[in-house]
C-alpha cells in the first residue's frame, strides 16, 4: 500500500473537507483518504502508484492549493 501526505491550503471546515475528499475519490486506485482542515493535511492510500498531479490537480478541481508534504 501507497500512502501520500499532502499539504492543502485554503480549508476551514468540514465542508471543505468533503469537497477533497469527493475530487480525490474520484481518481482510480485510491484505497482511503484522510483530509483534515484543522490540520491542512491530505493523507491518500492506494494499491498503486498515483500520479501527483492527478491528486493536486483533484486538489484544485475542489478549489484549494495543495503540494506534496
């Protein structure tokens, strides 16, 4: 299993938190995703490799910045 942290920018509440959740879920192999806007981050599990500019492009699609952390 891949897991991936990502520093997101931008999020203030649970709401924003669906909204990545919801972009990033949409990319095939993601296992779970853990998002967090208190924390800023985004913890993404798959069975494969997943490109990072699918999931900072999914990132942006919900409306907020993020880079690899």
């Amino acid at each position: 299993m891949n897991t991936t942290t990502y520093a997101v920018t931008g999020m203030t509440c649970g709401h924003c938190e669906g909204s990545v959740r919801a972009e990033v879920a949409k990319i095939d192999g993601v296992t779970a995703i853990d998002v967090s806007a208190a924390s800023g981050n985004l913890v993404v599990s798959s069975d494969v490799a997943l490109d990072d500019a699918a999931i900072l492009a999914a990132v942006d699609e919900a409306g907020y910045s993020a880079v690899r952390a």
